[in-house]
C-alpha cells in the first residue's frame, strides 16, 4: 500500500513547522493503513488455508506466530528501516524514484535503461494490483465481524461490503480534505485497540510469549516442512503494505516513519498477533475469526465500526496512491494522457484521475463478488 502527495500534502512539512509528532501521526494513516489492518485477516487465513492443514495446537501456533514476528522483523524493521529506506532518490521513495535513480547510474548504458524502466512498470503494476485488492479483502474482513455477533447475518455480509466499497469509489471526486485530518487520530486509536485486544489474552496465557523465540519458527520448519510451507503463503498477509514505509518516505522523512513503526505501529502488531495466538490455544474454534473472537461482546459491535473505518482509510490511501502513480506514469509517457482534477482549492497534490477511479471500482467489485469473502480472497491472493 501506499500513497503520495495525493494524500499527503496537507502534512508534508518540515519537522520545525509542524513537528516530528504531527509527522508521524500523519504517517499512520497513510503509510501503516495495508499493514495496520492485516490482524483482521492474516491468522485467520493461516489456520484456514488448504484446509485446516495448520492445526490449532501448541506447536503450530508457536511455530506461526514466530513465523509471524520474525518476517515482521526482519523484512519491515531491518529490511525497510534499516537498509531500503537509505536509498532515496533527492529524499523520494517508491518505484519510480526508485526506478528513476537507477536510470541515473546506468545512463549511457541502453539495456539497463531499458531494464530499469521495465522493472519500474511491473513494480506500478503489482502496485495496481494491490488497489484492486486491498480494499476489496480489508473492508470484507472488516464487515465479516458481524457474523461474529450475529450469525444469522451471512448473507448481508457482501451486500454491506459492496455497498461500502462503492460509496468509497464514488465519492473520490469530492477528495478527501475536508477529513483528512481525522484519520490520524483514528489510526492511533485503532492501533491502540490492537495492543488492548491482545494484551488480556497474553496475561491470561503468557506462555505464548516463548513464540518470540526463532527457534519455534526453526522447528515448525523442519518438523513439518510442508505444513511451514503452506503456512507461509497465508503469513505474509502479516507484511501486506510494507512497501509504503519506502513510496511514502518522500512526504514525510524516514524519521517520523521509522519513530511511528518502532513506538507505535510494530508493538501494536506484535501483541495482537500474540493475543489471538493465545485465544487459539484456548479456544481453538476461536481460528474462525480470532480477531473478533478476542473482543469482549460489549465491544464488538464498536471494533466492527473501528474496523471498517480503518478499512477505509487504508483503501483511501492506496486509491489515492494509484491516482498519483498514474499520473506519474503519464509524465513518464508509460500511460496514455489521462484527465485529471484537482480536488482541493489549497491542496494542489489532492488530485482525483476519473478513468483509473472506475477502473479500480470495477475491478474491486468483480474481486469481491467472485471471492464472496476475505478468507476466500487471502487464499487467492497467496
């Protein structure tokens, strides 16, 4: 997931005008939305996938939940904090930056020219990609928490998620501005609702602590290779977005992301993936829907409200990310001219691009009504 000046130009300041606060607040809910809202969907598809062939018991779940926590580690904290983010072309990130300065070091060579574009253009194109997705499985996971209290509401589950992605869709050429500044405080406290969640049920089952360990995410490796193989394709769903720390690093600084991830976003995570591995192990029915499951019943229908919200914001993101790669690639001359309208009178970045709009709305509605539901649509997106 990602975004760029589309989204985020209200709070692309420097860090003496605004703060390094307001930055990293700002960047919760534009670069964290993808991966910030994979605990709705990630564990439930891991103990689901091929089916049921990862168990709820003690030594899969310890094995998944390391497996959970060291991918998290290693390809966000070290991969993109540490290493990726460095490489910036004049403070820009994302593909075609990325792209960009490649085509810098190589000039005068035509084939890696040539090479670094094409990489650019599969890079827009999986980015693409994940607009289709992205809202289509987060806003369905999101509405599937109603099943949960209600049962009896199977059948309403799609048309609500439908009718959701479709006003989303629609009222894209009215921008975001006007509440665009909300959705940091909202963020923050869906992140916060994360920690709550898993923290009771970790106190209740500390044990689940020693899944922190990579020695249980060796073992799961080697006793049962192919069952960690098939785990693995639903455990990346855990680091679905993280490519938007590098493509949003121009609008707000590796700073404010790196010091949003560490203090807020990454213990967030780290609890509620331990929570709904501790629930597992008490109540392994719970792997139906261990995200809602873990709520207590007086806040579930108000976490199904966060939820979706925070659906929304972060498909708000990658809309807005597709709108300013699309008009990127125009620039390029790798897209036909495209009609584009600016949305905001003193936000010139808030752009809206009608064509690429329905596009995405068509093909987030087709995804979503074949699927018929995030678990079906994890599993293909695996």
């Amino acid at each position: 997931m990602t975004a760029t000046d589309d989204e985020v130009r209200a709070t692309r300041t420097t860090p003496r005008a605004s703060g390094l606060l307001a930055l990293s607040l700002g960047a919760l809910r534009v670069v964290f939305g993808d991966i910030g809202t994979s605990p709705l969907y990630a564990l439930q598809t891991v103990f689901s996938i091929d089916n049921g062939a990862v168990r709820p018991i003690p030594d899969d779940v310890y094995g998944v939940l390391s497996l959970v926590f060291w991918s998290i580690l290693i390809i966000v904290s070290i991969k993109y904090v540490v290493f990726v983010m460095r490489a910036g072309n004049d403070g820009e990130g994302g593909i075609m930056a990325l792209a960009a300065l490649i085509r810098r070091r190589v000039t005068g060579r035509p084939q890696l020219v040539a090479a670094a574009v094409l990489l650019g253009v599969i890079g827009a194109s999986l980015f693409f990609g994940d607009s289709v997705i992205t809202p289509a499985i987060s806003v369905l996971s999101a509405v599937e928490g109603i099943e949960v209290v209600s049962p009896g509401v199977h059948s309403a589950v799609l048309p609500i998620g439908v009718a959701i992605l479709v006003v989303l869709f629609v009222v894209q050429r009215f921008g975001t501005h006007r509440v665009g500044r909300l959705f940091g405080p909202v963020m923050l406290l869906w992140f916060v609702t994360l920690a709550l969640l898993g923290i009771p049920q970790i106190v209740a089952h500390p044990g689940v602590l020693r899944s922190l360990s990579p020695t249980y995410a060796i073992a799961f490796g080697f006793d049962r290779p192919l069952v960690a193989f098939i785990a693995m394709g639903a455990v990346v769903l855990a680091i679905t977005g993280a490519e938007a720390l590098y493509a949003d690093m121009g609008h707000f600084g590796r700073p404010p992301i790196s010091r949003a991830w560490f203090a807020v976003v990454f213990p967030a995570l780290t609890l509620n993936y331990l929570g709904q591995g501790a629930l597992i192990l008490s109540k392994p029915d719970a792997v139906s829907n261990p995200f809602f499951i873990m709520a207590p019943s007086w806040a579930q229908i108000p976490l199904i409200v966060l939820a979706t919200v925070a659906t929304v914001i972060a498909s708000q993101a990658v809309i807005s990310g597709a709108f300013s790669m699309a008009r990127q690639a125009v620039q390029l001359g790798l897209l036909p001219i495209l009609t584009v309208r600016h949305t905001s009178k003193e936000e010139s970045g808030q752009i809206y691009v009608p064509g690429i709009n329905w596009i995405l709305l068509a093909g987030v509605i087709i995804l979503t009504v074949t699927f018929g539901s995030s678990q079906s649509l994890a599993t293909a997106y695996d």
